[in-house]
C-alpha cells in the first residue's frame, strides 16, 4: 500500500510503497478515510534531531499522519463490540495506558514516557497518511453517520483548541468575557467556533491573511488587523478592560508580546502554538493574576466531546482535499502557506 514516509531528520517526506499492517492484539485496521496534514509534521521532518529529547520518541523511520479517520476493516485478535465498517477518530496520543494521566485520558501527559516506544500515532507509530492504519481500540472515538473524511481533523485540530478553551473556561463563566484568537489556521478556525459553541464570550480574532479573517468574521468573531495600534484596538473593543482568555495558536514573540498586552487583570493567555517564542517575564510585565500557560493536545474525552460538536452541526471543518498521490503537494502548500483551514489526504478518493 502507497504511504507518506518520514525517513530521516531535516529531510522532506516520501510516497513508497510498503506492507498493509495487520493489527496486534487489542488493535483494529481502519480503512483510512482522511488524514490532516499538520504544520507539527513539518518542524519534525524539517526542524527537530537527536539533540532535542522529544526524539528520541518520534525516531524514523514512519508513516505521518496525526489526525486520522477511518472505516473499521479488520479487528484483532481479542476486540469486541467494533463493527466492521463504521467510522471512527483515531486519538492520538499513546501512553502507558495505566498512569494516572492515562487514566483520565490523558496519554499526552503519560507519567512513563522515558519509557515509552514512541509519543503517538503518526509520530513515531506509523499514521494515517497511508491507505491503512492500525489503532488500538482505546483510541477509537466513534463518528457516528458523520463524514469521516472531513472529521479527520477533529483528531488535532479540533482537539487542540478545545483543550485549550475548556482549561481557560473558569476565565469566560458569565457575561461580558472576551477571548481573542491568535492565529486563523486551522485551529485557530476551529477555536472561533468551538468559543460560540460553549462559551458567551465575544471572539475577536487576528490573522494577517485577508481570507482567513474574512472566514472567522463570517462565524461571527470581531475581526482585527495587525500592525501600529493592534493591542490598543482589541482594548477598545474590551471596553478597556482587557481580554479575559487569550489563544495564540502561532507562538512568536510578537504574539506572545500581544497576547500580554491585551491580556485582562486575572486574564488567562494560553500559548498553542509551537513556534518557541520567547519573551521577557517580569513583576510588571503582566496584569496581576493573569497566567500564561501552554497545552499539548487533548484527552480522549475532549475527543468525544468534539465529535459531539461536530456531529450536532456547532464546528465545521474547513477542509481541502488532496489524493494520496497528491500528498506531499499537501505538505509543500502547507509549507508555503497557501491552504485554507486543513490540508486532508483522502487515501481511497
Ligand atoms: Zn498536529
Ligand atoms: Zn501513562
């Protein structure tokens, strides 16, 4: 079966050919329905080697592919209550599985990982971006009659921000709150909505690319353009007070820098984005009791809970397709920035 391989560090993917995988005990095969190419894919393949200690986790060679879906094909030896053919997320994190973050679902935050084999489907495990997949069935959230294809993201992209939204909830109970989003890519499209969704907090939101403002301004977020007396205009908008829940899915130092001054007197900033900005932290460089946190990822119950979003029609996913022929065109308009919301290789298109 055709797969897209990470063979080596500082060097772009490959489309070869290897064995379908047969499922071990405990595990399934899914029939890939979709998997999202993420820009975390690309720091592994172009940015990160055996000086950071994350690799040892993430070694090559394997298949990418960390936001998968899929048709159940085959179970393994000792799997029950799956149907052959229906249509599940693949979470992606594995843990231990008996820690006691594994045992709320929380293989991101596994107690063992200097143990661990590899830190989740798609990396350092072989991924989705392949015609088959092997799961095992912990990491099965069912999909329901909803299209798999354009779920795949949920598994990441949908996952990512929820997690993120859900920690800083304390911060946007009751009226008047504001969040601001950082970053209209795929997550932070997916932010907007689930912000809608399960807060009454007014989104406004940040980009520099017109049609990915233009998107976020369409689901009901207030837009704001950057340069010369950004920070000041998110304040206006706050009445003055500032933003009480701050989602900068980018991660430079510019964002970060404004995601502090626009942050509210015991405002939340979290930082979901990986680009390992860094910036200067003082007494006096932030309002009083505001926090900035980061987050990696979600549980397994967000998960669920995100395919409940989807499923009842609260988030879309903007999603452009590519064949798996087509799959490092996917990664290379990534790299370049020319995709709107989620780039998804469909394997069996
Ligand atoms: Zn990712
Ligand atoms: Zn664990």
């Amino acid at each position: 079966m055709k797969a897209v391989r990470f063979e080596a560090w500082h060097t772009a993917p490959a489309l070869r050919d290897i064995d379908k995988p047969t499922p071990a005990p405990g595990e399934v095969l899914l029939k890939v329905a979709g998997a999202g190419a993420c820009h975390s894919d690309v720091s592994v393949f172009q940015d990160y080697d055996e000086s950071l200690p994350i690799s040892r986790l993430l070694q090559p060679p394997f298949t990418l592919g960390h936001e998968s879906s899929g048709w159940v094909e085959e179970l393994g030896e000792g799997v029950e209550g799956i149907a052959v053919g229906d249509a599940y997320l693949a979470y992606g994190p594995i843990g231990c599985g008996h820690c006691r973050a594994c045992s709320r679902g929380q293989d991101t935050y596994c107690e063992n990982q200097a143990t661990n084999p590899y830190a989740a489907i798609g990396l350092g495990r072989d991924g989705g971006m392949a015609e088959y997949m092997t799961v095992p069935v912990r990491n099965l959230v069912p999909l329901g009659d909803a299209d798999p294809v354009a779920a795949a993201p949920l598994a990441d992209a949908g996952l990512t921000p929820y997690h993120a939204i859900k920690n800083s909830a304390h911060v946007l109970v009751g009226g008047g709150k504001y969040a601001l989003v950082i970053g209209l890519g795929g997550l932070g499209q997916v932010a907007v909505q689930i912000l809608q969704a399960i807060t009454g907090a007014t989104v406004i939101a940040t980009d520099n690319k017109a049609d990915a403002m233009e998107l976020a301004a369409k689901r009901g977020a207030v837009t704001v353009e950057g340069g010369e007396g950004q920070a000041e205009r998110i304040r206006e908008i706050t009445g003055g007070r500032g933003v009480d829940a701050v989602f900068d899915f980018v991660g430079v130092k510019p964002t970060i820098e404004l995601s502090r001054a626009v942050v509210a007197v015991q405002g939340a900033i979290t930082i979901a984005g990986i680009a390992n900005g860094t910036v200067e932290w003082n007494f006096m460089s932030t309002p009083y009791e505001s926090t900035l946190t980061n987050t990696y990822w979600g549980t397994i119950e967000d998960l669920y809970e995100v395919a409940a979003l989807y499923r009842a029609g609260k988030i879309e996913m903007d999603v452009t397709r590519f064949t798996m022929g087509q799959a490092l065109e996917a990664y290379d308009k990534l790299i370049e920035g020319s995709v709107l919301g989620r780039a998804v290789v469909v394997p069996h298109a």
